[in-house]
C-alpha cells in the first residue's frame, strides 16, 4: 500500500496555484478572511497538520479552484512500503 502524505499534497496545491493567479499569501489571507501568519502556516511544511475542511474550502473559493484539485497528488507525494 502506497502512504500519501495528505497534508504535503494539499500545502504544495494551495500554493502552486496561489502563484499561478500571482496572488500574495496576504491577498489569499483577505481573502478568506483568515491571518496572513495561518496562511504562511498552512502552506509551511514545518508546522503541524491543522487546517480544517472548512479552511480549505474557502481557500479553493479564494483561489477559484475546485477544492478537489487541492487533493490532487503529484508523483513525488507517493511513499512507497
């Protein structure tokens, strides 16, 4: 069984396409109307695994993605056993 570090996937989405809309960790944060430092959290691969459903569905509005497409892995997210 292949492990999928969930959290790393769903961090790497938030800001690939945070950059790809040339959008500013602050802007996403106004945007959200969450903190400019939980932003930074989130797409930190240093701080602990805390966001919520909800988060993440107000950051696809944000964003103007699917908030599937923040789920979706890239090759390097597979860990395999």
């Amino acid at each position: 069984m292949e492990y999928i570090d969930i959290y790393s996937v769903i961090r790497r989405n938030i800001k690939k396409y945070r950059k790809a809309r040339q959008m500013t960790q602050a802007r996403l944060a106004e945007l959200t109307d969450l903190s400019h430092e939980y932003i930074r959290q989130i797409e930190s691969e240093k701080v602990a695994n805390t966001f919520s459903v909800q988060t993440l569905y107000d950051i696809s509005l944000a964003l103007d993605v699917d908030v599937g497409l923040l789920f979706k892995q890239d090759t390097k997210d597979v860990i395999k056993n």
